[in-house]
C-alpha cells in the first residue's frame, strides 16, 4: 500500500499529463477566440469588415466632399462658356456738383432789345444767363446686360485643368480606399494573431501552474529541494508577464480595427475558426480577382500599374499641370466678347421712346505689356509640368517595388507554414517524451521546462508565420491597386 506521499506524487503528475494533454488541445485551436465563433468563412468575414470600413471611415468621408468641391469647380469652369444676364439698377439724388454757365442773355438780350425799338413792340422778352448743373438732381439707370464671350483661351483651359483636377480627386480617394483596406485586414489579422497567442500564454500559464503546484508536493514530501519550486514559480511568472502584454496588444489591436471601420473602440469582432487552408483560399480569391492562375511578377507589376490609384493621380496632376500652361499661354492671346445693355434711364421712371435704350458693344481686349509677369507665369507651369513626369516616374518605379517585396513576402510565407508546423509537431514529441521522463524522474525541472518553453516557442512561431502569410497577402492585393467600384464616385 502507497504511502500518501506517494500518492500526491503520483496525482501530481497525474494532473500534469492531463493539463499537458488540455494544452495540446487548445494549442490546436488557438488561432479561435474564446469568444464567439463565427460560422462565415475567414475571407468572407474579412470581406465584410472591409466593406464595413469604406461605408464608415470618416478619411473617406472627407475625401467623398473634396471630390464633391471639385466637381462644383467644374461645373463652374464649364459656365464661362454661358452668357451672363445680369440686373443693374441705380437711382441718385444729387445737391450741388459742378455746373456750366451758358451766357444765352447776354448773347440774345441786345438783338432782342433792337427788335423791340425797331417794331416799336415789346415782343422780345429778356432772356437770363444759364447755368447748367452737371449731376441732375433726380436720375435713374436700370439696364439689362447680356455678355457673351467669344474668344477666349482662358476658359478652355481652366475647363480642362477643373477637369483633371476633378480625376486626381477621385484617384486619390480611390487610392486612400485602397489603404483603408490594406490597413483594416492587417489591423484585423494582427487582432487574431494576438488573441491566438493570448490562447496559446494562456494554456502555458496553465501548464506552468500545474508544475508549480507539482513540485511543491514533491517538496513538501521531500522529494525534490526547494530550488525547483522557485524555478517553476519563477516560469510562471515569465508566462503571466508574458500574457499581460499579449492582453493589451490584443486590446489595442481591436482599438484600432475599430477606429478604421467608425465603431466604438471596444465593438466586438467577428472570430471565425482560422486554418492554414483559409491562406490558401485567400490566395486564390486574389487570384480569381485578378482573372490569372498564377502569381507571376511581371504579370503583377503589369497589373499594379494600370490598376494603382496613386499613378492615376499622378497622371491627374500632370493633366492639371499641361492645362496650366495652356492657360499661361492664353495671356498672350485677344479676349473677345460681345456685350448688349437694354434698359431705361432719366430723371424719373418712364418707358416710352424718350427713354429706352439698346446698347449693342463688341468688346477686344488685349494685354500688350505686363513687365513680363505673363512670361514668368508660363515659365512656372512648365515647371510644374517637368516635376509632375518626374514624380510619375518614381512612383511607377515605387510600385514595382513594392510588389516586388510583396510577392516575395506572401511565398516566403507561405513557404514557412509546413516548416513552422514540422516544428510545431517536433516540440510536441519532445515535450511528450519530457513529460515521461518526468514522471519517471529521468529528467530535472530545468529540462521540463525547457522542453515546455520549446512547445510554446513552436506554437507561438507557427501563429505569427499564419498571420504574417495572411498580412503579405493584403500587402499584395493593396500593391496591385484598389478594385474599381467599391467606393461611389460623383461623375462630372
């Protein structure tokens, strides 16, 4: 018969194995919350948080009323090509101003005053001087005026640079929903991979606990010294500390999921069971968007060039910049419009014939000498032209790049996954092993736990190698360009 040291012994390797097996266990799904499960598949689940984000973000909010000014700015430039009818109604009131002597009497009175000696008749009265006020003390003016231009480069070219300006609006809102969806999947994988190994500290602390409680009872029996027991306390320790900033980089992670998508900061995420597998549906739903069976560099760089916002944009500014010096060019060139006034004017409201007026004008103006400021305007659209191809140019440059590294990433990732599990599976079977020889007495606490550390180790390598394959994928598709469609852009 056991003596009840024996048999705490034994129950505590007992509970060992047990908790080894439990770990095992949730070691093979830590990649779930403890939450919720979500039924959808991952890259549905992520689909629709990526949706979510572009409905809410306010980023793309503000970008939605920039293109909305811009397009008021076209519809602006197009109606200088309209005539402009315009009211324009006076009435003045005048005392006193300049005036004008007219000596009418002392010109007519001495012929008069001959005429009346001569017929011996007063017929011819006396006549006084005049004085003619120049500002009438009651007069109105109330005209219509209708302009119409005629000639006028000016506003071709400010139609078309309004233009352009409206596309690199749409291009770069279209290029920040592009990084609303790279940064929304990576926030949310980066929440996955931490509560994953938040699942995987927390089974390790488990562990830990049991090894702790273990050699205290063979401690207490005299079975092992007590620097065992502060060794195993002290790996627990390691664990618990190790959780707590596992605990917050998850908490964090979810923050900012949120932030990206509008919602509350502490809004519950879908969790939907992950698997190596769902890298490679992943994989292939990229594929199927871009319409290849392969992930081949120069069919990725062709297609990250027509597709990426960023060189649309760019191609915007360098359309804004060839209608600015167009529109520099204008300054050297006549103006011509015509112009019709219709209305009334007199010292009161009146209009019969005494009254009206037309007033039909051609209007020509040409700028003959500005001190060369015209010259100096055109000189600085060209260089405005000159530095829009060069960034262009880098920014195509920057783009095969990035896909370059892209890709490299998402194979190398890939790659790494039946590696880091051959891993997983090696630390497995040497923990097993430790555990026997453990409980065999084979073995010292410091081997235990390293055996132990090496699982955790494999298990943790294994979660970030998952996650990071999934982050390469989203750098990838965001480096190949944003799909059209997804974000509603106002049409001029």
């Amino acid at each position: 018969m056991s003596n009840p040291s024996t048999r705490d012994c034994r129950a505590g390797f007992a509970q060992l194995l047990a908790l080894g097996l439990t770990f095992a266990l949730l070691l093979a799904t830590a990649a779930a919350h403890a939450g919720a499960i979500a039924e959808a598949p991952l890259v549905t689940v992520v689909e629709a948080l990526v949706q979510d984000a572009r409905r809410a973000n306010l980023e793309l909010a503000i970008a939605g009323a920039s293109a909305e000014e811009r397009l008021a700015a076209l519809d602006a430039a197009r109606a200088r090509y309209l005539p402009v009818l315009a009211l324009d109604a006076r009435y003045s009131a005048a005392d006193g101003g300049r005036t004008i002597d007219f000596p009418v009497g002392d010109l007519l009175n001495p012929v008069y005053a001959t005429l009346n000696q001569l017929t011996g008749v007063s017929r011819f009265p006396a006549v006084p001087n005049q004085t003619v006020h120049l500002l009438r003390p009651r007069e109105q003016d109330t005209h219509l005026t209708l302009t119409q231009p005629l000639y006028d480069a000016r506003i071709a070219a400010g139609r078309d640079a309004a233009s352009a300006g409206l596309a690199g609006t749409q291009a770069a809102r279209e290029a920040l929903g592009g990084r609303i969806d790279r940064d929304m999947r990576s926030a949310y994988y980066r929440w996955l991979e931490a509560g994953a190994r938040r699942g995987i500290l927390e089974a390790t602390r488990d562990l830990a606990q049991a090894n702790l409680r273990a050699n205290q009872s063979l401690y207490a029996n005299g079975k092992v010294t007590p620097d065992l027991v502060y060794r195993a306390e002290a790996d627990l320790l390691e664990v618990q500390q190790t959780l707590l900033g596992t605990r917050n980089a998850e908490r964090l992670a979810q923050s900012y999921a949120n932030l990206i998508r509008n919602a509350p900061f502490d809004s519950p995420l879908p969790c939907p069971p992950v698997a190596d597998t769902d890298i490679t549906t992943a994989r292939d739903a990229l594929m199927q968007r871009l319409g290849t069976g392969t992930l081949t560099l120069p069919a990725l760089t062709a297609t990250a060039i027509s597709r990426r916002a960023e060189l649309q944009q760019l191609d915007a500014a360098s359309a804004v910049a060839t209608a600015g010096e167009r529109l520099a060019r204008a300054a050297f060139k006549p103006q011509l419009a015509l112009s019709v006034d219709a209305g009334t004017q007199g010292e009161r409201y009146a209009f019969g014939s005494e009254g009206r007026y037309v007033l039909a004008s051609l209007v020509l103006r040409f700028n003959l000498f500005d001190g060369g400021a015209d010259e100096a305007g055109l000189a600085a659209a060209r260089a405005v032209g000159r530095a829009a191809h060069s960034q262009r140019t880098l920014a195509e440059q920057h783009i095969r790049l990035q896909v370059e590294q892209a890709l490299d990433s998402v194979e190398v990732a890939v790659a790494s996954l039946d590696t880091a599990a051959r891993r997983v599976d090696a630390a497995h079977g040497a923990f097993r092993i430790a555990e026997r020889k453990r409980d065999l007495g084979q073995i010292n606490q410091a081997e235990f736990i390293d055996a132990r550390r090496g699982l955790t180790e494999a298990e943790l390598n294994r979660n970030l190698t998952r996650y990071s394959a999934f982050d390469a994928l989203a750098q990838l598709e965001y480096a190949l360009g944003s799909r059209r469609g997804q974000i509603p852009e106002s049409q001029p």
